[in-house]
C-alpha cells in the first residue's frame, strides 16, 4: 500500500455535555501536514436537554441502551446534528476521510462492549461518504479498555519536544499521557472531566456550564467532600483503565447540599486533584515538562487548579505550541481515521492493555448504487 497524505475531517463527541468538535486536517498518518481548520458547535437546546436527561439516568446496562426507544431517538438525533454539522463545516470542501468519534455513554472492557451515540449507517447515508467510526471496538475485543485513543496523536506532537513530558487531555473524562525519554508511553484515563461540572450546573442552575470558571472562582472548596471523591474504587485502580460520564454518577450526592459556586469549586478541585493523584501514583515520575490542552482550559479556574498542584513544574496550554491545537479530540479522531485506512495502531498494551498494538475504527462503506 502506497501512504500518501489524505485531507481528514474528525468530529468528536466526548469534548464536553454541550458540544462538538470538528477538525480538518492534513495527515499521513504518522504525521500531521498542517492543521486547516476547526470549530466547536454547540448542541441544539432540545438535543442537548435530551442527552442530559440520559445522562441522569444511572445504571445503565448496554442492552438497556440497545433496547431503549428513548436512547435511540436520542442516537438518531446526535447523528443527524453531526451531519448537519460536518456539511456546514466542510461546505463544498469534500474530506478524503471522515471520522466520527461520538459521545461514549457505556464502557464496559470486562464485558468487552462499549456504547457511543453514533449512527454509522445514517451518517454514511446523509453524507454519501465512507465513515469511519466507533474506534473502541477492536480495542475491546483484544481484551482492551477502549480509551484513550489519543496516544498516536500525542506521540506526534511530542516528537520534537524535550523528555520525559506529560500530556493532560481534559475533555469530558480526563486522560494523560507520558512519553519517557526513550518514547515509552503511557496512558490512561484518570478522572472525571467538564462533565462533572456540566452537570452540576446544569441541574442546580440550568446552566450548560460554569462559564469562564466564575463560579467556581466565587466559591469556596470544601476538603472534606473532595477527599472523600478522592477515596472513588475507580481512582484507586492500577492502569489500563478507562473512564465514561457515568464513571461518577453514584458520587453526585456528595456534592449536594452545597451552593451552585461552592459546588462548582468542589467539582473543579477535585478534578485537579484527582488528575494530579493519578499522575503521583501510577507514573514513573512526574516530569518537569508538562502540557494541557482539550474543552477544559477553557474553564482558568479549573486550569488554575491543575497548574497549582503541579507546581513548581511549569503547565504550558497546547496553544503555545501551535494556535491551531484547540480541538483535540477532534484532530485525534480525524488523525485516527487515517491510521484506520492504513492499518497503523491506534491502541497499545501500555496504553489501554490490548494484547498487542491495535488499529482501531469500523469503516463504514459508502455504495452509490445509483
């Protein structure tokens, strides 16, 4: 097979209970030519309340969510907002490849499944284009947890920087990733993201979020309710490990009974400190290098928090290494895309725990019969 560089267009669901990303780059594969654009896009309000009612549901089991009416309209609608969205975005452009990584509502690597709002079929049939989409599945079958997949991504970006460093992805659900001085990597998904504070916002205030971090820099932290999240059976588990948004559901109440600025203080410190305590516990050493990016630097008193706990190591936000690193999870999903048409490895055993180096994504062909 002849690699040669092919236009991508990623869409990422897993950024935030609010919104999209989308991006469209310049990739081979192993490396990205040039970033082109991106965007966020903000759900519709219908959509957006359907999806957070979802979400307040606990328990789900993945049959559930198959057999669901209610999820299911849920999934059509998501699709169809993607669709609109990616036609909007790319205009009379056409992508060589499109990835869609969409919301992940259900991970279960025990069972080996995992449940995204994504409509494969639907999105390749509106947009009369091949998709590729769900990029846990192969993962998980090789006995894997499915997330993160943004290793590769990171490996590239870090391909010219001093090490060992560290990358915090802060979207929904946090990730990090460390990469040693020989390019060892490691990665996993070591809290609760802008979810958490999404959430909390929006069921005591009918915010989508806390904007600009002012309410959690209005509040007050209270210890007690961060450390007791601290003590989470989740937090506690060696790596590999993954997370998904109802990762913390059964933890809600701790927060209750707190104001809507003291709440949102409590969620955004115990983000940061959640991050900071995986770093310590389960990575060789915390490196003096160390860079975030992903939905959550848009919230200064989130980030505040994070820089605070790793001081006196300097935190420096994507966007200083390059203006155009502001939608991660999107850029990872159109950069993945490529490596699925190439067959290259998006998961590692160090990564996720496959049993050996996986490419990941589910092409789904577009047939123009017509």
């Amino acid at each position: 097979m002849i690699i040669k560089s092919l236009t991508s267009l990623g869409l990422y669901g897993g950024a935030s209970l609010n919104s999209i990303e989308l991006a469209l780059l310049v990739s081979d594969g192993l490396d990205v030519q040039k970033l082109i654009k991106s965007t966020t896009v903000p759900y519709p309000e219908d959509l957006a309340l359907a999806l957070r009612k979802l979400i307040a549901r606990r328990n789900w089991s993945f049959d559930e969510l198959e057999e669901s009416s209610e999820v299911q309209k849920v999934r059509e609608d998501i699709s169809d907002f993607y669709c609109e969205s990616i036609a909007d975005f790319c205009g009379a452009e056409k992508p060589d490849c499109i990835g869609v990584d969409g919301l992940t509502v259900f991970n279960d690597p025990e069972n080996k499944c995992s449940y995204q709002l994504e409509d494969g079929y639907k999105i390749v049939a509106k947009l009369k284009q091949s998709v590729v989409t769900h990029f846990r599945k192969a993962d998980l079958l090789s006995g894997g947890q499915a997330s993160p997949l943004s290793p590769a991504f990171f490996n590239f970006i870090g391909q010219t920087l001093p090490k060992p460093l560290l990358f915090i992805d802060v979207e929904a659900v946090c990730s990090i990733i460390y990469i040693g001085e020989s390019g060892e990597t490691t990665a996993f998904d070591c809290s609760p993201g802008t979810a958490m504070i999404e959430d909390w916002t929006f069921r005591h205030a009918n915010m989508q979020t806390d904007y600009n971090g002012k309410l959690a820099a209005l509040g007050n932290i209270h210890p007690q309710v961060v450390n007791s999240l601290l003590k989470h059976k989740t937090l506690q588990k060696v790596p590999p490990k993954s997370l998904d948004i109802l990762e913390f559901a059964d933890k809600k109440e701790h927060l209750e009974g707190l104001s809507l600025e003291d709440g949102a203080a409590t969620a955004a410190n115990f983000i940061a400190e959640a991050i900071y305590q995986s770093a310590l516990d389960f990575l060789p050493a915390i490196p003096q290098n160390i860079f975030i990016g992903g939905e959550g630097i848009k919230n200064p008193t989130l980030l505040r928090y994070i820089k605070q706990n790793f001081a006196p190591r300097k935190v420096v936000n994507l966007t200083e290494i390059n203006p155009k690193l502001t939608t991660i999870g999107a850029q990872i999903a159109a950069f993945n895309a490529v490596r699925r048409i190439y067959g290259l490895p998006v998961t590692y055993p160090n990564t996720t725990g496959a049993y050996e180096p996986m490419t990941g994504g589910e092409i789904y062909e577009y047939r123009n019969n017509a």
